[in-house]
C-alpha cells in the first residue's frame, strides 16, 4: 500500500490542500507564492462574467448529457438484455468501443469530421440532406449541441454496461410469478424491473452528473470553449488562467476558481449522495 499511499498524497491531497492555500496569493506559479491579497482572487472570480458563461455551460452540459444518457442507455440495455436479440456479444462490443478512447483523441478525430469541410458535412451534402455545409463548430447553439452530442456518444457505452449488469441481478422468479398472474412486458417493466433498477438508477445519475461536470479534455481538444465561449466549461477557464494567461499565468486566481467551483460540485454531489444512500441499497422484503 505505500507506493499507492505516496502517489495519493503528492498527487490528489497535496494539490487540494495546496490549491486552497494559493488561491489566497497574486502568484504566477514561479517560485512560492508571496504576494497575499486576501479574498481578492474570490471577488474577481465572482465579478467575472466569463466565469459565470462557463459556470452556466457547465450545467448545460451536464443536464442535458445525464438526461439524455441515463434513460437511452436503459432503453438500448433492455433490447440487449433480450432473450430474442441475436449477436448480443458483437453489438455490446460496438457500443463500448467509445469508452476505451480517450476524451482527448475522440476531441481531435470530432473536430476533424465536423469542420466545415469534414466527413459529417460531406455525407449529408453527398446524400441531399442539405444544400451548404452546416456550421457545427462556428455557430454558438450548434456548437453546445454538436459537444453534448458527443459528450453523449461517449459517456453511453458504460452506462450500457451498468444498467446490464443491474439486469442481470433481478430476481427471474418475479417475472415467472408475473407471467402467471397474467401480466403482459409493460406490466412487468413498470412495477417490476423500474422499482428495482431504481438503485441503480440513483447510482448512475450520480456518476454521470459528477464526469459531466468535470469535462474538459473532450472541450479542450472538440471547441477550445468556442465559438466566442459558446462551449466554455469551467475546467477550461482554469486551465487557461491557470497555463495560458497570457505571459504569466495566474495560479492564484484559477485555484480560487477551482475551489468556488469545486464548492457548487460539491453541494450538488452531496444532494445526489443523499439519494444514493437513500435509493442506493436495495432493501429486502419479507
């Protein structure tokens, strides 16, 4: 356990603990810090409008990724969980296949394929499906829908994978005993598979709210926060104060950024905790 021990110190506690302490310093990373401002970095934070932009694209992201996540991949688990789908091992294959790449690779190969002049705007135009090429990555809506999209595509498979093996752990006996009673698929889905899955579910959301939320290689690398900030995220404008302020960084105010943020996470994760603990274990009946 010590090798394991070290790594986590240097590397998550050090940096939480150290991020707290700068976030009180005008420092520009060289050196220690030396120049104390008190709560300075804590005021800017909260005046700054791009601060705010990115704060709300952050939640939009996360909304409407978990939303659309969550329900969909129950959908696509039930129809590969199905005794009558042939080729199960192929097709759950295919749809993990996006989880095992990076965030960052899947940004640049999506950047290339939905440029102007890219692979997505010239398959619709070769099948009359448009008549220009659409602006994916130039147009601010287009933009924010083009990443959840991908944003979704990405997160989909291992979700899949979860609600699979919440599938597979329902009691078969249930369902016998339902059959018998003479209820038809709708019936055994709504009050048999959702009250049970309900744990997972809670489950779920709440890891797919906590990875939304902390995006940025797939940002960094799909829209760099354009057009115009249409697609910052607050991940992203910590790094860019934090490694490209311009000639100097500023350290000081990006980990104060990151606290605040890391605070709004924190209070939506707690509430999703409690749900978890609530939901989270499924309780037996007599």
């Amino acid at each position: 356990m010590l090798p394991q021990t070290i790594m986590y110190l240097v590397f998550t506690l050090w940096p939480i603990l150290a991020s707290y302490y700068f976030s009180f310093f005008n420092w520009d990373g060289i050196g220690w810090p030396s120049r104390f401002n008190g709560i300075a970095n804590y005021l800017e934070v909260v005046k700054d409008p791009y601060f705010w932009n990115a704060f709300k694209n952050s939640f939009i992201y996360t909304f409407f990724v978990v939303i659309i996540v969550v329900p969909c991949s129950l959908v696509l688990a039930l129809i590969l969980n199905s005794k009558m789908l042939r080729m199960k091992v192929l097709f759950r294959t295919l749809f993990f296949v996006p989880v095992v790449l990076t965030m960052a690779i899947i940004g640049i190969v999506m950047n290339v394929m939905f440029a102007n002049e890219g692979f997505i705007n010239k398959l619709l135009l070769s099948m009359g499906m448009i008549d220009s090429a659409v602006p994916w990555l130039t147009d601010s809506t287009l933009a924010m829908m083009t990443l959840i999209l991908v944003g979704v595509w990405k997160g989909f498979g291992i979700k899949v994978i979860y609600w699979l093996a919440g599938l597979q752990t329902l009691p078969a006996d249930l369902f016998e005993a339902a059959k018998i009673d003479g209820a038809n698929k709708w019936q055994e889905f709504r009050y048999i598979t959702v009250p049970l899955l309900i744990p997972f579910l809670v489950i779920i959301t709440f890891f797919q709210t906590v990875w939304s939320l902390n995006v940025f290689d797939l940002v960094k690398t799909f829209t760099n926060g354009g057009p115009m900030f249409a697609t910052d995220v607050v991940p992203l404008y910590i790094y860019r104060y934090a490694f490209e302020g311009g000639t100097l960084p500023r350290m000081g105010f990006a980990s104060a950024a990151g606290i605040f943020y890391g605070f709004a996470t924190m209070f939506l994760s707690i509430m999703l905790g409690l749900l978890v603990k609530k939901f989270g274990v499924r309780k037996s009946h007599a």
